[in-house]
C-alpha cells in the first residue's frame, strides 16, 4: 500500500467493476466480527452497488495512489438502502423541504479500514446534500456501519432485521442533522 494521500472525486461508470469487487470484499471481511457465516451471506442480497447514485452523480470514491480505497455516497431519492439487486426499490425524488437526504452504500476495502476513508466519504455526502437545500440525513447503518455513524454524530431511530436475503441480519436506521 502507498502512503500517498487519499484523493476523491465521483465515480463513473468505468470504475463499477473495481467498486463490486471492493464492496463483496468489505462485505465479506469487515462484517464478521458482528455477523456470523449465514448472516453475512444474507447481507450480501440486502447491500451492494445501487448503479443509480452513479448515475445521478451523488456516488463517491476515495483513492490512494490510483487504487480505491472506498466508495460511498448520498441519495436525493426515496430508497433507504439495497443495491440493484434487493427488492422493494424506490426512485422517487424526495423533497429537502421535507424529507431526509438518505447516505447510502459505503464500503471501505478492508486494507485501507480505520483510516479515515468512511469519515471522508461521510462529510463529503453531507456537504453536497446540504448544498440542495437538505437538513436532514438518514440512513440504515450495518452492525460495522454504526460505529462510524455514532462517531460522526448519528443517532439511533429504530433497530429492525431484515430477512429478505434468506436469514435475518441486524440492521440500524439512524439520523442526523445536517
Ligand atoms: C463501515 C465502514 C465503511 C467504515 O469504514 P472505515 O473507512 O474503516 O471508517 P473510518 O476509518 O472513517 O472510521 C471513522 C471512525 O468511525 C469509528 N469506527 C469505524 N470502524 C470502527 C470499528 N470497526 N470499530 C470501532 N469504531 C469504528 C471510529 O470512531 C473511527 O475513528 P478512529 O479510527 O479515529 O477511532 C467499513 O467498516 C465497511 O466497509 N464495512 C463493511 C460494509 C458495511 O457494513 N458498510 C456499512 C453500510 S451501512
């Protein structure tokens, strides 16, 4: 790994494949001291990649020496949480007036994890969601996302499972706001 600083900047298309590959290995790795076997193979149907935030250009990832050591990013749409592939998905644009902006799918490669990479990711969401006039910040944080969450000023609204990929994996919805 280099010592070079961390870089950011949105992510594009070109960078979808690099970014799956991230997001199974952090799923895989940095969820296990909190989920067992089953449990992190359910996560992987509930998480993952939602290409629309690519597309709407709230998606982001950090570099370090032209690898990416995360990604991540922030939604002006209703979908709480999931990638393509969970169901029960939901592009309706919300209204900052109203609703919260939501945080979504942050992942950090597990060689690059307690170095600041989901802090970074994190301010730079709330920066741009502040930007469109929104207030507030929701999201629903992972046993490994809470930490993180916690530390940067999330509180807890409800504590749920969700058992959609096939065992029920604890899951947290927090807030914030901005
Ligand atoms: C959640 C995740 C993105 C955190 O990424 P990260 O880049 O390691 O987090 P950071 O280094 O920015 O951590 C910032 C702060 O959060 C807290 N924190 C983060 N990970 C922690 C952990 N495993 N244990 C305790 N505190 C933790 C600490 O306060 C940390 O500051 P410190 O290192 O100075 O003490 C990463 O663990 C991950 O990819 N997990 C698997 C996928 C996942 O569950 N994503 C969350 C979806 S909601």
């Amino acid at each position: 790994m280099s010592s070079a600083a961390l870089t950011h900047r949105l992510a594009a298309r070109a960078d979808l494949a690099e970014m799956t590959a991230l997001m199974d290995l952090a799923i895989a790795e940095l969820l296990k001291p909190y989920l067992d076997a089953a449990q992190i193979e359910s996560s992987k149907t509930i998480m993952g990649l939602d290409t629309q935030l690519v597309e709407d250009g709230t998606y982001f990832v950090v570099e370090q020496g032209g690898a990416i050591a995360g990604c991540g990013g922030w939604s002006r749409r209703a979908t709480l949480y999931g990638g393509d592939r969970s169901p029960g998905r939901d592009a309706a644009l919300l209204d900052p007036n109203r609703d919260p902006a939501r945080v979504r799918a942050m992942y950090t490669h597990p060689d690059y994890k307690r170095r600041g990479v989901g802090r970074l990711i994190l301010s730079l969401c709330e920066r741009a969601a502040r930007a469109e006039g929104f207030v507030r910040a929701e999201l629903v944080a992972t046993m490994a996302g809470e930490p993180l969450y916690k530390a940067c000023g999330y509180r807890e609204i409800e504590r749920f499972s969700d058992d959609r990929g096939g065992i029920a994996v604890p899951l947290l919805r927090m807030g914030k706001p901005l």
